[in-house]
C-alpha cells in the first residue's frame, strides 16, 4: 500500500482527499516560514495556505482550473453528507469565488450571488479596503434565496464570514437567517467556535492538524514543521477565543 494510502486510512480519509492533499503540497499553497498577518496577536503565522490560481486579483497562487474543481468537490460532498439545506452559494472574496463557481455547476435549483463594491456605505468590509455588497439579482429572483451558504478556501478567525453575513443581513436580503459556512481548510485557531456561537452552522473538510499529519505521514514535512505550526494553532486559538468572550 502507498503512503498516500496508508495515510489516508489513518486519517480516516477517502482516497480523493489524499490525492487533493498531495496536489496541494506538490503545487507549493501550503508554505512555511515567518508570515505576517493583519492581527498583531496572531502574528507571524508560520505557516500559510494559498489556495488561489494565478489570476486572483489578490495574493495569486499556483493552484490550476482542475485543481478548484478538486477543492469543490471536497466541499460539495462535506456538504451533502451533512442536513445543510441552502438555495443560494456566494464565495468570500477572494479565494472563495471561484470555489464558489465550480461549486455550483454540482447542485440544481441553487443559485449563486457576487460580493460586489458597493458605490457608497460600508456594508462588508475585508482586508484588501473595498467595501462589498452582496449582489444577486443576476442569478434569479429574490425570492428563490431564503438560505445562503458561503464557501471560503480556509477557516482563520472567522473574521471573513462575519463581515459577509454583514452584507448578507443588509436590508435588502433580510430574510437570510439561516448562515451555513463551508470551507477547506479549519487552521483550529477558533474561528468554527466563534462562527458557532453567532449562531452559524459550520463544516470543513479537514482540519490544519490533518492536513499536516498527512504530510508528516507522506514525508512532505518535518516534525519540526508540525510542532511549530500546532504550537502556534494552540496558542492563537487561546488568544482569539480570549478576545470573543
């Protein structure tokens, strides 16, 4: 049996998840270091994810059409293998779009919405210094959409996902009660807790610990590497959770 194999069943995981995991590392979107970030309490990051192509307005990466196509995959199959119920899709600007595209192409009667920069307001502000607004009047008719899921690539602090329900909440679309989140990646740094106890319903489809135990168990990282990163994981989440009470 291979290491990918072999790891897979450890981790309890299918064989296409290991093969997505392999890719990821191969193509370089998991990387190591000293990574600064927009918290001064969580930062630097020694490790970070960049799960984006080449043509990502924001902090481009490596990752190929086949290889979002993969990542949806994982995503639509977390997703229905849970009691989620949801008749609208909108990736988190940026790296959640395009995961938000290949994501819908798998489901029928769904339909899918835009962030867009508002002209004036702040209604969702991220960190690139845009403000957003939800956008769907493209995708169908208003009343078709009382629940909304949002795909993002990785799950940090949840800061994401609060300033998009943000959007979502606007007067317009006040009907969106029911927030369901889906993403990739969980970095376990206390995002699910905090998106939890706003009343989200949140899956992932590995955890950061996984994810690097599988690299640990296929040789594509140290135990030095693993033990820096989960040291970190413990610590922020310590300091997050701290600053949400």
């Amino acid at each position: 049996m291979s290491l990918i194999k072999c790891a897979c069943r450890a981790l309890g995981w299918s064989d296409s998840k290991g093969i997505l995991a392999t890719d990821l590392y191969e193509r370089g979107a998991v990387e190591f270091g000293s990574f600064p970030l927009n918290n001064p309490e969580l930062s630097p990051s020694p490790i970070y994810f960049n799960l984006r192509m080449p043509d990502s307005p924001k902090n481009p990466g490596k990752l190929t059409a086949d290889d979002i196509e993969k990542i949806a995959a994982e995503l639509f199959c977390a997703v229905q293998a849970s009691d989620m119920t949801y008749d609208l899709v909108a990736g988190i600007p940026h790296a959640g779009e395009p995961l938000a595209r290949a994501f819908i192409k798998r489901t029928l009667g769904v339909y899918r919405a835009t962030f867009e920069k508002t002209e004036s307001g702040k209604i969702c502000c991220y960190d690139l210094g845009d403000d957003y607004r939800l956008v769907a009047r493209r995708e169908g008719p208003s009343e078709k959409w009382p629940q909304v899921l949002l795909i993002d690539d990785v799950l940090s602090s949840g800061d994401s996902a609060l300033e998009a329900i943000t959007a979502v909440m606007d007067k317009s679309y006040a009907r969106y009660v029911k927030h369901q989140f889906v993403a990739l990646i969980d970095r376990e740094q206390g995002g699910r807790e905090i998106l939890e106890k706003c009343g989200f319903k949140v899956i992932t489809c590995c955890s950061i610990s996984q994810f690097l135990a599988f690299g640990l168990h296929t040789g594509r990282i140290s135990l030095d590497q693993f033990e820096e990163v989960m040291d970190y994981t413990v610590r922020t989440k310590q300091i997050l959770l701290g600053m949400n009470q």
